[in-house]
C-alpha cells in the first residue's frame, strides 16, 4: 500500500509540475494565462518592487536549499528518499504559484520594444527555442528521474534505482548546463522589455549564475577530477564543445610559449 501510495504522489507530483511549467510560460510571455509578469492589477513601483523581490528570493531559497546535498540528507529522515524528489517538485510549484498569484506587473517604462515583425519573429524564435532546449536537456540526462517518477516507479516495482554515474550526452558536450541556457533564452528574448520584465528576467538571472555555483561545487564533490577536467573543457552557459576548447587552450599555450 506504501509503494501504491508513493507512486500515486509522484505522478500527481508530476502532472503538477507540468502543468506549473506550462503556465509558467504563459505567465513570462504574457501569453494566453489571464495574469502574467506585464499583466494584471499594478501597484506603486515601490510596492511592486519590493513584492516582487520577494517573491524571487522566495522561490529561489527554496529551490537552492532543497537541491543541496546535505539538505536532502537532512530532509530524507522526515520524507521518504523515495518521494524526496517528488517532494521537491511540489514545493516548487507552491513557491511558482506564489509568484503567479502576488506578482505585481511594472509596465513602465518600457525599455526596448522591437516593432518590426521580422525582428519581432526572430525573438520569438529564440523564445520558442529556449523552451525547446530546455526541454530536450530534461532527456538528455533523465528526464523522469529529474521530475521524481523513475525513483516511485522504481520502489512499485521493486527494482534498485542505477548508481548516478557522470555522463555527458549531446547536449551536455556543447554547454554544462544546457537547461539554464534554455531558461536564460526564454527569458531575454521577448520583442517588450518592461521594467517589470527586467526585473523577473535579471532575477531569475542571478538566481541561475547562484545556482549554477552550488551544483557544479555537489558536483566536483561527486565525481571528482572527472568533473573538474569536465569543467575545463566545455563552456558553462556559451556553447563550446571539448574539443574546440582544448584545441584553443593548446593554441593559447603555444602562442604564450613563442612569447616567452
């Protein structure tokens, strides 16, 4: 009955977490959902701001501190590891929903505005891609292990999750982290940059520059050298596969060692 019960939670946990990210979308694009980050009933800039800040730190304390190692050791004693990550999808979409909900938009002033419908387009692609990006990554690693599922399918049917082990599939040989840059693309490429839109764009900025320090130190901590020689090779957010960065580091070191 417990591992009926925890898959039962993991694909709620799950659906919600879709459906989450898809009004998230809606909501950074001011597309289609009925309130969104230039959308709805404005405040005085000072309220506006600082909510909004808030509303930014809310979401990323959560989920910085529920991602880190030693928060999930802690964490595992209170909530099954099994439902761990479920759990964490959750808490995510609570601190989301937050947002959607007291999100306070500031439309002026509006700081770049692309009218021409070509360039306007080309946003937009670079939009739609980002979300495509950020998608395939999620399958690039494991997608269903990523949401929670593979861990309660995995207790349902009795069968011990794989060790994690280092990989770099496609993506993952061209940029370190393929998600981000996903999320970084669909939050600067829009054809309206607002003072609102700047705000919940730098926000979540900062707040993936941050992230991205914390995992990739879990990460070393994990693997070892095999994630520093990782590092050294491939780009963080700018697109770079190994070899093309080796062969610059030899180019540069020759050249270094002809000055000398």
């Amino acid at each position: 009955m417990r591992r009926l019960l925890s898959f039962l939670y993991g694909v709620a946990a799950y659906a919600a977490g879709l459906a989450t990210l898809t009004y998230f979308v809606g909501f950074s694009a001011n597309l289609v959902v009925p309130k969104s980050v230039d959308i709805g009933a404005g405040a005085p800039w000072t309220q506006a701001l600082g909510t909004n800040l808030l509303l930014l730190a809310v979401f990323g304390i959560q989920h910085s501190l529920m991602a880190r190692h030693s928060f999930k050791q802690w964490w595992s004693r209170i909530v099954p590891p099994v439902v761990e990550r479920s759990t964490f999808l959750v808490a995510s979409c609570l601190a989301l929903l937050l947002m959607f909900r007291f999100w306070l938009p500031i439309d002026t002033p509006v700081l770049w505005q692309v009218d021409d419908r070509v360039g306007a387009a080309l946003l937009w692609s670079v939009f739609a891609l980002g979300w495509l990006l950020l998608l395939a990554s999620t399958f690039q690693i494991d997608h269903f292990e990523l949401f929670g599922l593979r861990q309660v399918f995995s207790r349902l049917t009795g069968r011990p999750l794989p060790e994690a082990r280092f990989r770099t599939p496609l993506l993952y040989r061209w940029v370190r982290h393929p998600l981000y840059l996903g999320f970084l693309l669909t939050f600067w490429s829009v054809p309206v940059m607002t003072a609102g839109r700047l705000l919940f764009a730098a926000g979540f900025t900062v707040y993936i520059l941050i992230g991205i320090a914390f995992e990739e130190r879990d990460l070393v901590r994990q693997f070892g050298e095999r994630y520093r020689a990782y590092r050294r090779q491939v780009g963080m957010l700018i697109p770079c596969p190994g070899w093309l960065r080796r062969s610059a580091n030899r180019t540069g070191a020759a050249s270094r060692s002809v000055e000398n």
